[in-house]
C-alpha cells in the first residue's frame, strides 16, 4: 500500500467509525509509529485533513467544526486520483498546451496530492505515453478566442485559410462544437455568410476575435443530423452507403474498429469481412481506404470504387 492510500484509508475509517486509535491505525495500515506520525502530519498540513486528538474519547477524530472545509482532493480514492493524473497527461499531450494557463492550478493540485507517494505524476508521465504524430500547430490565441466565444455563446469572426486554394476568407460564425478528432481540433460552427453548418480545422483559423452579438444556436439534434450522418469529420445529411470488403488478414483488424456509429459489418465463409457505412464526402473515406492497399476492395458504389482505383492507379503510375 502506497502513501497516498494510507492518506485515503485513513480518512475514510476515521468518517465510518467516528474515532480511531493510534493502535488501530497502525495495526490496520501495518505501519510503524513513526510512519503514523508523518502521514498523520501530512495529512494535516498538506491535504487539510482536520484530524484531532479527542481526550473525551482517547482517539483521534475528524474535528467536526471543520467537517465541511476540507478539499475536493482528498474526495478522491488513490485510482481516481491516478486516473485525474493521466487525463491531465492526455490533455497535456493532446493539447500541445493549449490550455496550460487554466490547468494550472488544478494540475499543481493533481500533483501535490501524489507527490511524496510511490507512483507519483512523475511515474505516470514515464510509464504512459501519447503519441501524437499527425498533429497539426494550433494557434494559443486563436484556440483560447473560440472556446471563450462558444461557451460565452457569442458569435466569432475569423480569417481561414483554404488549403485547397491557398485562399483566405473573412467569416462571422457561430461556434457550436469544438472537437478533437485524429489528434487534431476542428471547430463546427453555423457561418453566417453561408447560412450553413460548416466544419473548420483550427489550424487553418489565422485569426479569431470574439464578438458581441450572440451565437445563432442549433439543437443538439440538428448537429447530429447534418454532421453525424456520415463518415468523418467532414459529415452531411445528403449520404451514400459503402459497400468494403476486406480480406481475411485485413480482417482480423478491421472487424474490431468502429468507423460510423451506424455501420453493419458481417464475417464471410472465406474469412473475409464486409463492412456498409454512409458516408457524405469521398476525400477522407478514400484516404483511409487507400492506407489498407489491396486489402480492401470497393464494392459499391461505383462511384467510389472508380475514385479508388483512379488514386490506386496514379500513385503506382509514379513507381512504373
């Protein structure tokens, strides 16, 4: 048992049975009396545990006067905190510290509560890693100016790069959703000037700049129907249903993986496994077909099975 379960068991026994003698603490937790009088002592002075010693009853107790000061921390059992730890870890990895200066506080907090026990926010960091390749700068300004804008439920103007064209636009959008999705964000947001949902990577957001007019907002279930229905990120009501079938050694993999909420997938005689999911734009369904090579084949619909082979077809005319 760690330290900071000590810290944890402590706490708890003293709340189930009211009173707790230095015996029955050090019987309990099987630790010396020198051990019993640091935790103690920590307990007191670093997590504000209000531990006191009761001449009346000849135990120690939690003073009740304090009962309701103590911190949100020592709430927590050792694996939530472990597990506090590691989601600060992730948003620290995944956000490339986007939002290092509103974490601040609560991760000084995380790692204080572990910092004197045996696996500490410094053992989590060394044994669990994210690897984010693939991730694309975020502008901290730029990130920070939308979140304020979509939680403050006001309308955003942004400049935004194209990168199909290398051209840049002006817009007046009204954030509904940011995501994280293959380790990059994406903002989805009613643009004003379209009068329409549209998806935007933030990466290509140049510039934000909250406004003073309030956010044009849509329900829960109109985002869903315009920008779940079909694969990816870059979803739309108007859909089409794929039709893969992968081999069986693409199979084995494959047939673990959710691609839509609303695929269907079947296990052939041969091994081989059919997958049907809609889908609304090709682009990033055909890059993800491409990286299985031949161990996928378009079945239907024609369209989509000619964009594939037309891609497959070039990129082996460069190696002719």
């Amino acid at each position: 048992m760690d330290r900071t379960e000590r810290f944890y068991r402590i706490r708890r026994r003293l709340i189930e049975k009211g009173a707790l003698t230095r015996r029955e603490i050090e019987e309990d937790l099987e630790i010396s009396h020198a051990t019993f009088k640091r935790d103690l002592e920590y307990l007191r002075d670093r997590l504000n545990v209000p531990v006191i010693w009761s001449r009346e009853r000849q135990a120690y107790v939690l003073d009740p006067a304090a009962e309701q000061s103590e911190l949100p921390g020592v709430w927590f059992s050792p694996a939530e905190v472990y597990a506090l730890l590691e989601i600060d870890h992730l948003l620290d990895t995944l956000g490339s510290g986007l939002l290092a200066r509103q974490l601040a506080p609560l991760r000084a907090r995380l790692a204080a509560l572990l910092e004197s026990g045996d696996r500490g926010h410094r053992e989590i960091r060394r044994r669990i890693r994210v690897l984010t390749l693939g991730t694309r700068r975020v502008n901290r300004d730029v990130f920070e100016a939308l979140s304020l804008a979509l939680l403050g439920r006001r309308q955003a103007f942004i400049r935004h790069l194209r990168r199909g064209d290398g051209e840049v636009t002006g817009r007046t959008v009204s954030p509904q959703r940011l995501v994280h999705y293959r380790y990059n964000w994406y903002l989805d947001a009613w643009d004003h000037g379209k009068e329409a949902l549209r998806t935007f990577a933030v990466d290509a957001v140049l510039h934000a700049r909250v406004e003073q007019a309030a956010a044009h907002d849509l329900s829960d279930a109109e985002l869903d129907r315009a920008l779940g229905a079909g694969y990816g990120i870059f979803a739309g009501e108007e859909t089409e249903t794929a039709v893969l079938r992968f081999t069986p050694e693409s199979a084995r993999w494959v047939a673990d993986e959710v691609w839509h909420s609303r695929q269907v997938g079947r296990i052939e005689a041969d091994g081989s496994y059919v997958l049907e999911l809609p889908y609304s734009r090709e682009p990033e369904l055909v890059m993800d077909l491409l990286r299985h090579g031949a161990g996928v084949e378009v079945l239907a619909p024609p369209s989509l099975r000619a964009r594939v082979a037309e891609e497959l077809a070039a990129a082996a005319g460069q190696y002719a």
